[in-house]
C-alpha cells in the first residue's frame, strides 16, 4: 500500500487550471485541435502562463500566428491562486488511499500528475479527443514539440518543500503513466475495447461540466465514471458553480451551469457519499467567463448503481 495522500494536494492549480511553461519556449503552433491555449503575462519576464481548456465537439482552434489577447491584468488573482493552491497542499485534512489513480481532466495536462506520481503507483488517464492523446503521448515519449512541463514541475517541488527534486519531476510522472485511453462517454462502455480494472481514485476535473449538454448528461456521464472506481475508492471532483460559457480569443465555448444543490444530488446519486465539498470564490474581473465559484468535492463510493 502507497502512502496515503492528502485529498488537496491533487487540487493545487485548479481555480484557472493554471500551469507554466518558459516564455521563450512556449509552442503556440504546437497547440492541437480542441486545445485552446491563451498566454497571460504574470509579470515575471522569465515565466508565462498557459490557460488550456477543452470544447468537446469543435474544432475551431488558435492559429500559430494568431495573436493572443492580453490578460496582465490577471497577475494579481494568479498570485492569489498560488497562495490558495498552497494551503491546500499543506492542509493534512482528509486522506485517499490506494495505488492505482484514474485521470479524467479537461484537455492533454500532467501539472497535477506531478504530484499524483509521489502517491500512485499507476495512473491511467482518459481522453476524449485523438488530439489529445497525441499531444501526451508526446509528452510522456519525451518527443520534439512536446509541452513543457519543466516550470510547473519546479513550482510543484518548491511547494512540497522539495525544490531540489524538480530535474526528475517529470520523468516520474512519466513513468507513473501506465496507459492513455480514448473515451467515448456515448458508449456502454466509453473505454471500448479496452477494459480497465476498478481504479482505488477517480480524479475529474472540470470535463463533465464541458462534455455534458444537461443535467441528465451530466448525471450519466457521471455514473459512468463512477463504475471505473472500486466501492470504497474516492473521487476528486472539481468544477465550477452556475458556469454557462468561457472565451478563448473572439469564440464563446459553452459549459454546463449547475449550482451546488444538483451537483450535490448527482454526486449521491451517483453512488458517493460526499466527505468534504470546498468552494473558492473566483475573483478575476474579466469578462472572459462567467464563472464565480470553483468547487473541490471529495467522495468515497459505497455502492454500485
């Protein structure tokens, strides 16, 4: 049995699913299609922000030579965040246990993996687009164009407390990566062919509210994923309160709005029993979404359904 894991460290970056790469050696032209990349300046000449987001169903995406809408003013909240981020990593309140971790997130990302590696044993990540399992794949086979993950992975160590250990941050999540598997949630079996074991963690960030038309998806979808985790296992859900839309350069994406009473009920429906639910309040002035609230719900399952 690994060490048990505090259920917040997996929620660090998760308010704007916030990770850093170099500013000059960033890749605008290497973004796929459905991977929509919008650069912020934090003020720092040696960093960037990347903001990447998945629209499941489209596939307008930004050009490499499409210039990128200034977002400086969001410095500020990006601190802020960083702040958020690390109370949450250092709170020991709450554990899930388990060796095998099952990674459901909003487009081709490994910040959080970075943390995840120290915990699990093996990580199975699910994606919904063939761009997306192209662009991990370039990344955990370490190929030319791949992102770069290096800055996140410092920022990750010195967080732990662990600054030194950055150089093989990555390479241990790599090898923490077992399998990358397309899913197809209009399926039975949205992993068809494969067919996975039940995972002892379930981690779901942010694409049910993305992929889901309603709230009956939303509640399908849901159960679906939960079938993939063991009774017993936890689920790391993390979404967004009373979102319709967000904006990536001129185009509007659409995003399912639920409030916290549904989100609680589909939960529990779904099998859960909820043992923590976190709100943080999102404080940007921006007009590039309406988002005001970011939840973090951790859930243990008790049962099939």
């Amino acid at each position: 049995m690994w060490p048990p894991i505090p259920y917040r460290m997996l929620l660090r970056h998760c308010c704007n699913i916030l990770t850093v790469r170099k500013a000059k050696g960033c890749k605008r032209g290497a973004v796929s299609p459905l991977i929509k990349t919008e650069v912020i300046d934090t003020g720092d000449t040696s960093l960037k922000v990347v903001v990447d987001s998945v629209n499941s169903g489209s596939s307008q995406h930004l050009q490499p030579d499409e210039e990128l809408p200034n977002m400086d003013e969001l410095s500020h909240d990006i601190v802020e965040k960083r702040k958020q981020a690390h109370v949450l990593i250092s709170s020991e309140k709450g554990r899930v246990r388990g060796e095998t971790l099952l990674d459901a997130t909003m487009g081709p990302l490994a910040f959080h993996l970075l943390t995840a590696c120290d915990f699990f044993k093996e990580i199975n990540v699910i994606e919904f687009t063939d761009a997306n399992i192209r662009e991990f794949e370039m990344w955990k086979n370490k190929e030319p164009g791949a992102a770069d993950w290096s800055h996140t992975a410092k920022i990750v160590c010195d967080l732990e407390g662990k600054s030194e250990e950055w150089p093989g941050k990555e390479d241990k999540a790599r090898r923490a990566v077992k399998r990358i598997v397309k899913c197809d949630l209009t399926k039975d079996n949205p992993l068809e062919p494969v067919v996975l074991p039940q995972m002892d963690c379930l981690l779901c960030m942010y694409v049910l509210l993305i992929v889901s038309k309603d709230h009956q998806a939303f509640r399908c979808n849901l159960k679906k994923l939960a079938s993939m985790l063991k009774i017993g296992g936890h689920m790391l859900l993390v979404g967004t309160y009373n979102q319709s839309f967000y904006t990536i350069g001129e185009h509007k994406f659409f995003c399912l709005s639920c409030d916290e009473e549904f989100v609680r009920e589909a939960v529990c429906d779904a099998g859960f029993i909820i043992e923590n639910l976190e709100t943080l309040s999102n404080k940007s002035t921006r007009d590039l979404t309406d988002m005001k609230h970011v939840f973090f719900i951790i859930a243990r399952k008790e049962r099939e359904v």
